[in-house]
C-alpha cells in the first residue's frame, strides 16, 4: 500500500484517533481487508495515508451494514473507489434522515391534536405508534419516501376524503354480509373494484409497495391494520372482503 514512513502511525495510534480498537485493526491486517504499509524494524505496524483512505472506505461500507467479506468484495472493484462509498454512506444518512422527519411530522400532527379542543385519546396514542411501528417494519426507506412525497402530492385534503371512502365501504361491505349477499356477487365485486382503486392510489402503482402494503396485512391481520387507522369492522367482515377481493381477481 505505501505511503511515507516519516508520516505514518502505529496501530495504537490509528486506533485512538479513529475510535477503533487495536484488535479490530489486528483483525483487518490478518484477514487482509487492511495490510499495514510498513513496518518498523521491530515489526510494528505502520499505517500511512493509502491505508487511512481504506481504512475511511470500509468504515462507510460497514456504516451501510455490510459484513466484512462482503466489505472485501467490494474493495475488490474499481467502482467502490473512496468517493463512491462516501456517496453511499451520505445517501443512506439521508434516508435516515428523512424517516427521522417522517415520524417528526406524525409526532407533530399528534401535538396538534392535543391541544386541539377534542384532545388526544389514548386510542390516539396507541394507533400512531402502532401505524409508526408497522411502516417502519414492512416498508424500505426508499417506499417510505415514496410514500411522504405522494401523500404530499396527494394533499391532506384528498388523505382525508379516503379516509371518508374507507369508512363507507366498509358500511356497504358490512350491510351487503348482513344481508346475506355472496361476496362473489356483482354488487360486492363493485365494492372490491373500489377498494383496489383506493389501495392503488395508496401505492400509486408501485407492485413493490402495494407487495409491502400485501405482508403487513397478512401478518398483522387485516381487521387489526384498518382498527388502527380508525376502520372497525365486525367479526368475519375482513374474510368475506377477501373473497370479494378474489372473485374480482378471478375475473380479470
């Protein structure tokens, strides 16, 4: 690797100026990830500045949460030179950031709440960590993102007016059960085709976020998903939805 004598630390020194241990830097000079360009002549291990510059690229390519062999693989190509893992690295804070300021936005609509005249319930509290949770654990931060830009398109004029449709057709999905409808009947099926319409404009057609939208229902259950965002629904109703939502299917 190189680089001048005169200027290089040892490897305590390296340590305790980057926060790594000499253990660490031990680790990476035996697995090879990071040799020491020199050595002194009683075989102290001598880092200048081509090893720091590395040094600096597999501490970013660990910060994006890959493992040491895959931190290998990478140094290996020429296209993870130190100002493309420097972008990567900045590119994942940003994300970070903006789900930082997502959930900043979601506290704030909550304190906005509370001091409103009607306060904030309990069920209010609950729900929004619930919802907080869910998202962060079904959707990548790059949906997340997309999702904020499109509730900013969409405006909360228009959030709010869904909110509205949902709890309609979840009325007429209900009546249509007590009345004894088949959920494979062509008035039910209408209401299916609504309700793909609204889950579409959600995802804005994105298949990765509608499949995200698909495994947080299934594993959280449907009824729970919809009870936390205000939608209460009988015993069944989710099932009986679900097999309007599969004729539809069928027929397409």
């Amino acid at each position: 690797m190189g680089g001048s004598v005169d200027t290089a630390m040892k490897v305590g020194a390296l340590a305790k100026r980057t926060g790594l241990t000499v253990r660490t830097l031990h680790h990476y000079d035996e697995i090879g990830l990071l040799t020491p360009g020199h050595r002194t002549t009683a075989g102290h291990r001598l880092y200048g500045e081509p090893e720091v510059r590395r040094l600096q690229q597999i501490a970013s390519l660990r910060s994006l949460g890959l493992s040491l062999e895959e931190v290998r693989d990478c140094l290996r190509r020429p296209m993870y030179s130190l100002d493309r893992v420097l972008e990567l690295q900045i590119e994942r804070i940003q994300e970070q950031i903006d789900r930082q300021e997502q959930l900043r936005d979601l506290i704030h609509r909550l304190r906005d709440r509370l001091h409103s005249a009607e306060g904030v319930s309990v069920d209010d509290l609950t729900r929004t960590i619930e919802v907080t949770m869910n998202f962060e654990k079904y959707y990548s931060p790059e949906q997340m993102d997309q999702l904020r830009q499109r509730g900013e398109t969409v405006g909360e004029e228009r959030i709010q007016k869904v909110q509205e449709e949902w709890s309609e057709l979840f009325a007429a999905y209900g009546k249509a059960m007590d009345d004894g409808l088949d959920p494979t009947s062509d008035t039910v099926k209408a209401l299916a085709r609504k309700s793909a319409a609204l889950i579409t404009e959600f995802t804005g057609g994105d298949p990765g976020i509608a499949s995200s939208l698909g495994n947080m229902y299934r594993s959280e259950g449907g009824a729970n998903v919809m009870a936390n965002h205000g939608l209460q629904s009988p015993p069944g109703l989710w099932e009986y939805m679900g097999k309007a939502s599969a004729a539809l299917r069928s027929d397409s």
